[in-house]
C-alpha cells in the first residue's frame, strides 16, 4: 500500500499557509479601507481623522462600514456623476501613475531604437563589435570606472536619487488605491445616510416590527440613526451616528452643524426618533 500520509501533510499545510495569506492580505485591506473612512469625516466634516480611531481593531471596524457602503454602490453604476466623483477623487495617484507609465515607455522606446539602429547601420555595428573584441577593453574599463567616480557625486548620486523617489512616489499611489476607495466609500454613507436624509429613524413597537412590510410601490424614504449618549457623570451627547468603533461614536448635530466624538466608556447609548 501506498503511504499518503506525508500527502495529506502537505495539503493541509499547503491549505493553511494560503488560509493565512488571504487572511493577512484581507486585515490589510480593511485597515486600509478604514482608514480611507476616517479621512472622509475629515473632508466631510473637519474632525481630525487621528482622533477617530486608537487601534488597528478600530480601523478593521471602519473598514467594515467601507464594505457595507461599496455593496450599496452597486446602485449607483449607472450613474454617470458617480464615476466622475472616482475619477477627481483618484487623479492625483493617477496622475502619478502614468507619469510613471510614461516614463517606462520612453526608456523601452529608447532601448528598442538603439537595438534598431545596430541592426540597421551595420558600420554601427561593426564598429561597436570592434569596441567589445579590441584588446583596449582593459583600458576602456579603466577609463569608464574613472568617469563613473568622478561623475559620481554630479550625475549617478543625483540620478539614483530621483529615480528612489519616483519608485516610492509609484509604490505611494500604488498604495493609496485602498484608502482612497475607504475615501470615497465613506463620503457617500456620510452624504446618504447622515446628512442627506431629513428626519431621524422612527421607532417601532414590538407590533410594529412583527407586521410584514408592506410594498405599495412608494419610494423609500432614507433616514439617519439618531442616539443619545448617555454618561455616568450625568452629561448628554445628541446626535446622528456617523461612524462608531469600539470605545467611541461620532455625533453629527445637524440643526448647528457640530461633529462631536463622544467616548462610549462609562456610557449608555439609547437610539431616539428625535434630537
């Protein structure tokens, strides 16, 4: 019989190791999407986005509301404004993108001609081909490594130097996709879900709730959760629920137009129909 036992082994161990990959790659992106949703309170509302979450549990929890939003969105695919809010969102990592893109374009164009011209232009050819066989390779060699040292501090320092920066600036808006997709996500649950809607959720009975809906064909009308905070010092925070995480909520008052985040330690929260 044949012993399958070291097969099974490196199935299961293969299984585990892509398990944890995918597991990694998926906290990574949350975290990154979440943190895209707390720079969108920033740009809706100026609250610091630092302040908004304390660890990475926080950001996977924002991460979590950019998810929800991205499946709402698919809605919105036939419109066309909600392209052209992606395409001015994503312009300036774009921008660099293909200032990147352009870049490789001429160095391939460059090399392709050079191999051209060799083909081409056989007295090119033969004289570069005398160049490699000549017994003055020696001294070419030593001529070529003097001119790299002396141009060394003026062209190949300055040189390597921008070419590190473009790498990190095209690693930089390779990166920024994410957030910016947490970015966008989380300015249009702001738009549709905090400010947009006119009136607080109501409240439903147990009746209520356990009566089927009822479609008469009426459009829905979107409304914003609406809490109050209550602590244990006695102090009351209103407000509609922008974005909570574990240990803290964001309030947004939309009567004066404050952002408030508002520690949920020490607290209760108890949703109302009016603020």
């Amino acid at each position: 019989m044949i012993d399958t036992t070291a097969t099974r082994k490196f199935s299961g161990t293969k299984v585990l190791t892509i398990f944890l990959s995918v597991s990694s790659v998926t906290v990574i992106v949350l975290a990154l999407l979440g943190y895209g949703v707390a720079l969108s309170a920033e740009a809706r509302f100026g609250i610091p986005h630092s302040v908004i979450f304390n660890s990475t549990s926080d950001l996977l929890t924002l991460g979590g509301w950019a998810v929800i939003q991205m499946l709402l969105i698919f809605g919105k695919l036939s419109e066309w404004g909600f392209y052209v809010s992606i395409w001015e969102t994503s312009w300036p990592a774009t921008k660099i993108a293909l200032s990147m893109m352009a870049v490789l374009i001429v160095l391939g164009g460059i090399a392709f001609a050079a191999q051209y011209l060799l083909r081409r232009w056989r007295w090119l050819h033969k004289t570069v081909e005398q160049v490699r066989g000549s017994t003055q390779k020696k001294l070419i060699a030593i001529a070529g490594f003097l001119i790299f040292v002396l141009a060394a501090p003026f062209v190949v320092m300055p040189v390597t130097t921008l070419v590190t920066v473009i790498g990190l600036m095209f690693m930089a808006s390779l990166l920024s996709i994410v957030p910016i997709a947490g970015l966008q996500a989380g300015k249009a649950h702001i738009d549709d879900w905090v400010v947009g809607p006119s009136i607080c959720a109501p409240l439903k009975s147990r009746d209520t709730r356990l009566q089927p809906p009822v479609k008469d064909g009426s459009p829905k009308v979107k409304v914003s959760t609406c809490v109050t905070v209550k602590k244990t010092s006695g102090t009351e925070y209103r407000g509609r629920v922008v974005f909570a995480t574990f240990n803290a909520i964001v309030l947004y008052n939309p009567e004066v137009g404050s952002v408030r985040r508002v520690s949920t330690e020490d607290a209760s929260i108890e949703v109302i129909d009016t603020l």
